[in-house]
C-alpha cells in the first residue's frame, strides 16, 4: 500500500508541472561551443543524454562559462546533474595542515634507523605514523595508504609468527613510553589506547578514535612486500586524517 502511494504521489506531481507533456529544446554549451543538445517531445518515453567533456579541453587558469538552455516559453521541466572527477598524480600532491599534521617513514626490521623506498619480494616493512594533534578533537579518522606490493600485517592472527607479535608489541611499548616521557607499564598500551578501532586491508591502515587528546603519538605497524614489480615509494598516493562532523579540520601528507 505504501509504495502504491508513493508512486500515485510522484504521478500525481508529474502531471502537475507538466513534465509528462513536455515539448522543448535544449542545450549545453562551454563558453561559445556546444557539447550537449536535444529535443523532449510529449508521448515519447523520458530519456537520459549525458557527455564526457575531458578536463584537457579546458585552459587552466581561464574561467569557462558552462550554460544549460531550454526552450522556456513552452511547457515541461529540465532536470540536470554535473559531476567533476579528476584524479591528481601523488608526485603533485602536496601536503596539506588544517588542524592536524602528520608524517610516515618506512624501514626494514633489521635496521630501524635507515629509511628505505624500496623492499625485496618477502621482506617485512616497518612503517611508523607520527600524528601531531595542537588541540583535542574529536572524531578522527586517520588512513594512510601503503605503495603498490605491499599489504599490511595483522598480528592479531593466529597464523602470524609469534616472534613478529613479540616485536611489534615491544616496539608499542617504547613509543609509548617516549611519549610518557619515561617508564609506562607494558599493559598500559593495552588498557588505554586513543585508537578505538583499527582496520588493516589490502592497500591501507586506517585508525579511527572518538577522541583524541591533544599531544604527539606514534603507531607502529608491519607491512610485507608480497607482490613483485616496480613501484615509487615517493609517489604514493599520501596518507590522509580528518575529524568527521567537524568540517575544516583536516591534514594531507605531501607526496615526498
């Protein structure tokens, strides 16, 4: 019955503006030149007309006049959407700081004092996220996404090498007592934690909190090269934080 209803109110309103008798022409033109015309006869069943317009047949830094007509002396409505995608090579990236910074360095197990770019097919990478927060805030989402071969190490598995665990774990607690300024409990990483949740999936890491206190913090985790091949480290797509329902609070890593 409610669903009868909805569909006899959206007829009912689209005999009202008379979008089922429409009898028009249109057109979308950039500036001088039209990419997109038509005509809406009454009778004839409603169909959709779309048009990739590439972004190289626009002058950078020149305005351009996007302009949908119609015929408006005669009946019927025009219903119209633009969407804008573009994607921005990670070399271009730049680092962005609005609220928040943040900072990742990549290095083998062996040597945590060397930064490295690069990992041979097998080899564990540790990867260290520093997060600088000048206030509280709340709602924060931080995700940082790894380069193409390497897919982060779930240590809360069963299947992974209890030596890599007792590692890791060992590494968490140093970080966390540095930022204590001294001793912390071992347990204390586990008792109080600002990360509430943590995803790790094929590409990324990504930790969400609703809370976190002002200060500096470190996470640690492991990453292993696992597929072969060619990738630049120095243009990975850069690791992102915001505060969700808090608009204008937001930071972006730069691509280097």
């Amino acid at each position: 019955m409610e669903r009868a209803q909805a569909i006899l109110a959206l007829t009912t309103y689209a005999e009202v503006t008379g979008e089922l008798a429409g009898n028009f022409s249109y057109k979308v033109t950039v500036d001088d030149r039209q990419i997109l015309g038509g005509l809406v006869k009454p009778g004839e069943p409603l169909k959709d007309a779309a048009k990739d317009v590439a972004l190289t047949d626009f002058t950078p830094g020149k305005v351009a006049l996007l302009a949908f007509l119609r015929d408006f002396e005669k009946q019927g409505r025009l219903y119209y959407a633009l969407n804008l995608r573009y994607l921005t090579p990670a070399k271009d990236v730049e680092a962005v700081n609005r609220g928040f910074a943040v900072s990742h360095e990549y290095s083998l197990l062996g040597d945590a004092a060397t930064k490295v770019t690069s990992a041979k097919l097998g080899d564990t990478v540790r990867v260290k996220l520093t997060i600088l927060a000048p206030a509280d805030r709340n709602y924060v989402v931080i995700e940082d996404l790894l380069p193409g071969g390497l897919e982060p190490i779930d240590a809360r598995l069963q299947t992974i090498d209890p030596a890599l665990k007792a590692l890791l774990e060992a590494e968490r607690v140093a970080a966390l007592q540095k930022q204590r300024g001294g001793y912390a409990a071992p347990w204390f990483g586990w008792y109080y934690s600002p990360w509430q949740h943590v995803e790790l999936r094929d590409d990324r890491t990504v930790l969400f909190t609703d809370y976190l206190p002002k200060g500096v913090y470190e996470y640690t985790y492991y990453a292993r090269a696992t597929t072969p091949g060619t990738s630049s480290w120095r243009r990975l797509t850069p690791k992102r934080l915001i505060c969700r329902r808090f608009s204008g609070v937001a930071t972006r890593g730069g691509s280097a």
